[in-house]
C-alpha cells in the first residue's frame, strides 16, 4: 500500500483498523492538551510544588507520545 491509501483507512469505516485509530488519536489529543496545561502551570491542577508540575508533565508527555506513535503504526504498519 502506499501512504495514501493508508490515509484513506483514516475516514473509511470499513478499514480493520478504524475504530482503533481514531481511538488512539482521540485519546492522544487529549493527553497532548493535557500536557501543554501542565506545562503552562494551570490553575486546574492546584500542585504546590513545581516539581509536582515537572513529574506530571513528564508522565503526561510520556502517554501523549506512546498514543500518537501507536495511531502512527495502526495508520501506516501496512506499507512495510
């Protein structure tokens, strides 16, 4: 296959893959808005220390990065 039709497995229903994908994506942009609030030192989170902020962003960036690489390898795993 070529990368764009493994594009094409992101909007068509029928794709093996699909539900997994846009789960995975889902759920990654969630933990990249996650990150950035944490980054930015929200007042949603209420730490007392900034090392409270520093683990939690490291925690969440760590998530953020292994959900988008999967939806990554779901969308793209049939070209190689």
């Amino acid at each position: 296959m070529t990368w764009t039709y493994c594009l094409k497995s992101l909007i068509d229903p029928f794709h093996n893959e699909f539900v997994n994908i846009w789960i995975y994506i889902i759920f990654a942009v969630y933990f990249w808005i996650q990150s950035f609030l944490i980054l930015g030192k929200s007042s949603v989170y209420e730490f007392n220390n900034d090392e409270d902020y520093y683990y939690m962003f490291v925690g969440t960036l760590g998530i953020a990065l292994s959900l988008s690489a999967t939806a990554l390898y779901l969308t793209f795993y049939s070209i190689g």
